[in-house]
C-alpha cells in the first residue's frame, strides 16, 4: 500500500534496478512483492504476481537478470467464518501467471501453515460478573497472544471439555492477568465456564509466541507439540530467575 513503510513505488522500482545494475560493488539477483495479509481470495495475489513478471521481463529487456521471483505470502487462514480459498489457487494462479521461466519462483506462506496448527491453552482463574460485563480472568494474557488488543484480532475460544448439562452460560469478555485495560483474549463471547476449567484459544499458531513477551514479569509458556496421539515438549516454559538472569547491577 503507499501509506505503509515497505518496498519501493512500483513506479520507481525499474530505474532503481537499472541503477542498482550499474553499480559494480552491487549485484542484483531477484524480486519480491508482498502486497499484504489474510488475502482470502488467490485474484489479487496472482495480479500481483502478474504485474511482477511483467516488470521482469521489461527489466530483462533492458539487459538486468533476476535470478529468483518472491510473490510473497499474506494468505488468510479462517479465524471466524472467512471464506478462504485454498492455497492450491494461489500457487496455480500465480504459476499460471509466472509461465515457463528461468528464474526460481518463491513463496512465502507463513501464517497459512502453522496459524490452525497452534492453540494457546488457558485456565479460567475467576469468573467475575461486572454491572456492564462479565470477566473470565485467566492465566493467558497479552504478553502470550497479542493479536487481539494489537490488531482488534478475533480469536475463537472453546471450553476444553464440553460442559455437563445444566453449567450456566454467559457473554464474556476473556481477559489477562495483566495491569492494562487492553489485555484481553477475546470480548462478549457466549460460554459456560467455570473457575478451574481450561479454555482453548484458537488458531494462535502463528504471530503467537513469535510475539509473545515478558511483560509484567511474565515468564513465558511452555509449547507442546502433538504429533499423531503423541504430545512432546518442544519448548520448555520460562522461570522466573531467567527474566533477571541478563541484569546487573552498575558498579
Ligand atoms: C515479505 C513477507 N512475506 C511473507 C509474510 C508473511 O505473511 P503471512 O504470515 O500473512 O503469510 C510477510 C509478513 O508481513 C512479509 O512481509
């Protein structure tokens, strides 16, 4: 987008390559666009591929050879109800658009691999009915996942076990531990919880611990990885000596 901070102006981008070409101690080996995240739809996404094959083959023309071709990453995964397309149609579309070419061509998929591999999971510590709304106060807080007071994310949140008949439910706001206003897992969600009970935050895979801090002397939480019927910890979770361990104290 021009308002954002990154790349070049497409407008620019050809007499840039050509001076970057001139330039002996510089070598110029590829492209890359990324033209933003959670596209849900593979149309814009090949466009873009488009307009980068067309811009590489006026750069060939004018004698600068690109050696590899990034189309970048931004394809949405299904947070709530999004209708996503797979990722088949982004690779087809865009290698569609690209042809037969030289160049090695490169994807960039982050979220829409691990995003619905990871659930952040959290203990209700309180239910605290408020006079404008109810709390669920819980283990988890921003410094674990903060999309949401971040980007106003939505994340779904489900009871790890169902609720036997009859547990009452409520709307809630899902919130931290944490001493901001902002730190919040998810607003006014309908649930059945009570004190104890473990809820599973959802598609937390990605932008999740990669984001995560120590904030308000929050140690970091353990990750588990499941694979088949088997669950193995692959990150161990963080100790309180840590935060403090890198500190000293001048003189
Ligand atoms: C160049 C580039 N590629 C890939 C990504 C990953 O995006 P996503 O995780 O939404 O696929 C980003 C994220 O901003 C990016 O800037």
């Amino acid at each position: 987008m021009r308002e954002t901070k990154f790349g070049v102006a497409h407008a620019d981008a050809e007499r840039l390559y050509r001076r970057a070409a001139a330039v002996p101690e510089l070598e110029v080996v590829g492209i890359g666009c990324h033209i933003g995240s959670l596209l849900n739809e593979a149309a814009p996404y090949v466009a873009a591929a488009q307009r980068l094959v067309e811009m590489v083959d006026r750069l060939e023309s004018a004698g600068v050879r690109l050696r590899h071709i990034d189309v970048g990453g931004g394809i949405g995964i299904r947070y709530k109800d999004e209708a996503t397309q797979p990722i088949e149609a982004f690779v087809r579309g865009t290698l569609a658009a690209l042809g037969r070419r030289p160049q090695t061509v490169v994807f960039d998929p982050g979220r829409s691999i691990v995003g619905n591999a990871g659930v952040l999971l959290t203990r209700v510590e309180y239910v605290k009915p408020g006079v404008a709304r109810n709390f669920l106060v819980v283990d988890a807080a921003m410094n674990d996942l903060i999309r949401p007071p971040l980007y106003g994310a939505w994340h779904d949140v489900r009871p790890v076990r169902e609720m036997e008949a009859g547990a009452a439910a409520a709307v809630y706001d899902v919130v931290g531990p944490v001493c901001e206003s902002a730190d919040f897992l998810a607003k006014e969600r309908r649930l059945a919880a009570r004190e104890g009970d473990l809820l599973a935050v959802l598609s937390a895979g990605a932008y999740g611990m990669v984001m995560s801090s120590n904030y308000n002397s929050r140690p970091r939480a353990a990750e588990i990885l499941v694979a088949g019927g088997e669950a193995r910890l692959v990150r161990r979770r963080e100790s309180v000596e840590e935060l403090f361990a890198a500190e000293r104290t001048p003189g």
